[in-house]
C-alpha cells in the first residue's frame, strides 16, 4: 500500500511502530504532487523543503504521541502561515506577494501536534465560488472527471486528499465550502459548529458564518483532526469555552436507537434521480443499522440560500475593505489620490465574482434598502434557526442529500451567478443556524462521479454526527473508493 | 424587481470603490439585477414579530484583559509587507487630498 493513500489512523499507527518513517511518508505526499498535480491543479504553493526538514526532526526524536504527529496535510490558501505565500488565490495579493508574518491558531495547533503542512491548496478568490474557477490560479479539477470542478471553494483541499496528495487538508465553510467539494471528489468534510474552531489567522470571508474545518480520508480521520484543532482562542472572540470532547471515542459504531430525521424539504421536484436514491438507500443502511429514521419538516428551507445571499455579501463588502494596497497587497503607480489609488488597487486586483458580492453587499446596506434586505434576512435567518431548534427536540440528527447533483462540468454557469448559487441549496439553512454538519460519500452516478450524504447535528452536536457518520461509513464501501488518475 | 440602470450600476460601483469600464455596466448591471431578483424572495417571508439574529453563539461581551501584544511579528515585518515606500517606520501614501 502506498503511503499517501493511508488515512491518518493508519499511518499513525505505521509511524508509531516505525514500519515507516515521517520522512518517507511526506516524500510519498510530495511524489503524488510531482506525478498528479500538473493535471488537477490543488496544490498552487509547495513548502516541500520545510516540510521535508520537519519529518526528519521528527523522525530523529523518534517521538509520535500525536496521532498527528508526522502526518502531511494542504492548507487552503486563506490560512496565513508564517513565511509561507498566502494569497488567498487573489490578484489582489499575488502580485506583491504576500507573506505573512504570523500563523493562524489552527496551523498552529497542527504544529505544535507534529503535523506538517505541505502546500497551500487552491481556492475560489477569498473563498467566493463553488467550483474555483474564481481563483487566480485556475481551476481544480475533479480527480473523477478532469472535465469536471473538483467543486469549491475547497476544491483544491478535496481534490488534495482524494488524489491522495496529502493524508487531510483544511478549508473554511461558509456556505458550504467543505462539504460541496467533500461530495464532488469522495471524501470526507465538517463543517463544525459556529464557534467550536478558531477562525484567528484565516482570511475573514462572512465572520459571522466563517468555519475552519478538515477534509479527510474517513469520518475518523475528521475526529482525529478536531481533537487537535478545536476550542477556545483568545484570539479569536466568537471561540466557545465549552470542553472539546474527545470525538474518536463518540465513534463506537453503535446508532442503535438513534433518531435520525429525513427534511421533506430537501426532496423537490426534478432533483437528480440518482442524488434521490442514493440517499435513500443510505436511510436503508442506517435502519439495519438500528437506527429510527422519520419524515420531518423543516419549513424555511427554501429561504436559506437567498438569506445567505443577503448576509454573506453584506459581510463581504466591508471584509474586502481591508485589501486597499497600503498594508499589503497589490499596489499601481500614478494615482492621482488616495482615492483613485483605492478605486485602482480593487479594480485590478479582485475578480468579477467579488467585485458582484462587493457591490450587492453595498447595494443592500445602504440607505432605504437595510431594512429591506439585510434586517429582513437577519429575521429569516432567525426562522431558519427555529426550524432546527424543533426538529432536534425530536430527533438526534438530520441527513439530506449534499448537493442536488454530481460535480458540474467546468464553465457550467459561465455569466449565471445565480445558476451557480442554487448549487448550495443544501448547505446555507446550517450556516444560518450555527450548527454542524458533515459530508461523507454515499455512492456513485452511472457516470462514476461521486455523491454525498450530509449528516446535521444541533449546536455542538459533532459526537452524534461523526457517530452516525462512521458507523454508516463502516457499513459501506462508497468511503474507500479511488479515482483512478 | 426592475432592472438596474446604468447610473445605479455606476452609483454602487462609486460607493464600492471600484472602477467599471463602459461595456462591464451592462454586464454587472444584468448580473446584480438578477441577483437582486433572486434575494428578493425574502420580502415574501412574514417575519412580523420575529427577531433578527445577529449572531449563534450565545456569548456576551467576550472581554480580555487591555495589554499591548505583537502578535508574535515585529513592526519591521508587519511594514515589510507594505507595496508602499515605508518612511521613518510609517507607510507613505498617494495623498488624501490630491497632488
């Protein structure tokens, strides 16, 4: 078995009993780089000196009390990594490069942990997109169907683990970001509750709907990963100070008992048919399983895309204020003012799909529209909220459908933002709620392209969902499949 | 919702202080009006009574203790980053008020 293709578990276990080296196993990462990634395009900044320099530190200490410790992952490109290029796949800071001079919490716990990071992977611009096509780099592409997105805006992290890569990467959540790409490339992504993870260091899309979370090989491997990254930063305000559980030990196989909801919302008319029916037959495999799987109502479901749509501009608008070419970032000569300079370093530097999310979020907090679109949506979203609140009086988690179909052909929506919106219809109702919810394979079209089941949990309700996730997992063989490239 | 025209289209670019060429107020024009159709569906929602949520976390007023940290960088490396000729430990800027 070749050691990239190990999920974390495995080779920590190999690392632990010295059948492989730190060394050699982030060799074997960056070989699949150099055979792999002139193809798919995930990686987009290789650290493997460091990343080389790190193993061997750690193979002379000979120490792995981690089950982190020694393992090789992809950062997506809006986490800032001391020393590292971080650009967030933008124009607005590749062109002056941008080398920050601190880390994010999060990379800083896999550090301190023994994990290496490898490479920053590619990312719709500032995480706006589902597909990275917006990214300055290129697009990913799908390890399934190089035709097709490996989806966004982590694709270059789910392209990056399902390649084999890297063992898991991180991306950021804001309306889907991790678990669509999740879905698309067969692998596995939390988006964890609001709060539970430290956004401190990671490049600020929507604050208040931002999440930091790992892309993996299995639902243990994300487990393992939270241990490690969860809990509460002083650095970061909206950080919880409730105890981290230990989730590997929530994986005991059992959903017996279990209640689990199935949204009617989530089945509409003229959804893809093999979408449908693969989530049925995952609701067959959880009752053998002895879970109890009941029809629930979660009624403001359909207002959860465009209430995104409100807030997340509305965010967006005044988090891309900071990129103004002063501190960082882009710069032009020949402005006639500060002013012009401003208008010149944002015209350059971002690309379409900010600048529409810029302007819509101008557009709806101005004057005589607030209270129209932003305080309106701000009262969706409380609905939305209260639907989950019900439902999980009754039942311990909710599965849907990731997506309404399999990864979409690059250039799809070409011209049609709002086509590629509708694409997170089943991801945004959880970003409004605050609550967790995971991606994890459940099959495969006639096409061989890959699908997901998404597993919700309340607030701070990880344990349930990784429970249920990896029991489903174990029972199937959707999570073990390889694309071949 | 109708379209947006062109002066409205120029007037939100002004206020996002981005530049559009000619043939891309169109273009975004299109784009944002169809957007603005498809939020637009909120207005439907009765939400009389109900309030708004700003945030899901529960916490109040996180405060920390008022001391000054560097956050593990220096100020020659935060300047370091700077596009901008940097003059006695500051970032010189295009003038506020023109040349």
């Amino acid at each position: 078995m070749d050691m990239n293709t190990m999920t974390i578990a495995k080779a920590h276990t190999a690392l632990k009993a010295k059948e492989i080296s730190a060394t050699e196993l982030v060799q074997s990462c960056i070989d699949r780089i150099e055979n792999v990634d002139g193809v798919l395009n995930a990686v987009i900044h290789k650290s493997f000196d460091s990343a080389l320099e790190q193993a061997k530190n750690i193979d002379q200490g000979g120490e792995f009390n981690s089950p982190l410790t020694g393992i090789p992952y992809l950062t997506k490109d809006n986490y800032n990594e001391k020393g590292v290029p971080t650009t967030a796949c933008s124009n607005v800071l590749r062109d002056k490069v941008y080398i920050p001079p601190f880390s994010s919490t999060t990379n800083e716990r896999l550090s301190a942990a023994g994990a290496i990071s490898i490479g920053k992977s590619n990312t719709d611009e500032f995480t706006m997109g589902g597909s990275t096509e917006t990214s300055c780099y290129g697009v990913t592409k799908n390890p399934w169907d190089t035709t097709r997105v490996a989806g966004g805006s982590s694709g270059g992290s789910a392209a990056g683990v399902a390649a084999d890569e890297c063992l898991f990467a991180l991306g950021t959540d804001t309306g889907g970001s991790i678990r669509q790409p999740a879905a698309f490339c067969n692998c596995t992504g939390l988006r964890p509750t609001y709060g539970r993870t430290s956004r401190y260091g990671v490049m600020s899309m929507a604050s208040s709907l931002d999440t930091i979370g790992p892309l993996c090989k299995s639902v243990e491997d994300l487990a393992i990963v939270m241990e490690t990254i969860s809990g509460h930063d002083p650095m970061d305000g909206t950080t919880s100070k409730n105890d981290v559980p230990q989730y590997s030990k929530a994986l005991t196989g059992d959903i017996k008992g279990m209640k689990i909801g199935l949204p009617k919302e989530y089945f509409i008319d003229g959804m893809d048919a093999e979408v449908e029916q693969s989530v049925r037959d995952a609701v067959k495999v959880l009752e053998e399983q002895g879970a109890i799987v009941k029809e629930i109502s979660l009624p403001h479901t359909k207002y959860a895309t465009p209430c995104y749509y409100v807030l997340c501009p509305c965010e967006v608008s005044s988090n891309m204020a900071r990129y103004d070419g002063i501190r960082f970032g882009h710069t032009v000569n020949g402005a006639k003012d500060l002013v012009d300079y401003y208008h010149q370093v944002r015209t350059d530097g971002f690309g379409d799909e900010v600048k529409r999310r810029i302007m819509i979020g101008t557009y709806a907090l101005s004057a005589g529209y607030f209270d129209a679109y932003y305080r309106q949506a701000q009262k969706v979203r409380t609905l939305i909220k209260k639907d989950f609140d019900d439902a999980f009086a009754n039942v311990d988690i909710i599965i849907s459908p990731v997506t309404p179909g399999p990864a979409f052909t690059i250039g799809a929506y070409e011209g049609d933002p709002v086509a590629m919106y509708l694409e997170d219809i089943f991801l945004d109702s959880q970003v409004m709620a605050g609550i967790p919810a995971l991606s994890v394979p459940c099959g495969c079209t006639k096409d061989n392209l890959p699908l997901g089941l998404q597993m919700m949990g309340p607030q701070w309700g990880e344990e349930a969902i990784l429970r249920a996730g990896d029991a489903y997992e174990k029972a199937t063989e959707w999570s073990g499949r390889k694309a071949s490239l | 919702m109708a379209q947006l025209s062109d002066n409205e289209v120029r007037h939100i670019a002004k206020l996002a202080r981005i530049n559009l060429r000619e043939e891309q107020v169109s273009k975004f024009g299109k784009e944002l009006t169809s957007i603005l159709a498809y939020i637009d569906q909120l207005q439907e929602v009765d939400t009389k009574g109900v309030e708004p949520t700003e945030q899901v976390t529960g916490l109040h007023n996180a405060f920390r203790e008022d001391e000054v940290k560097d956050g593990g960088a220096t100020r020659e490396e935060l300047l370091a980053c700077s596009p901008l000729p940097i003059v006695e430990n500051q970032i010189q800027t295009p003038s506020a008020h023109g040349s």
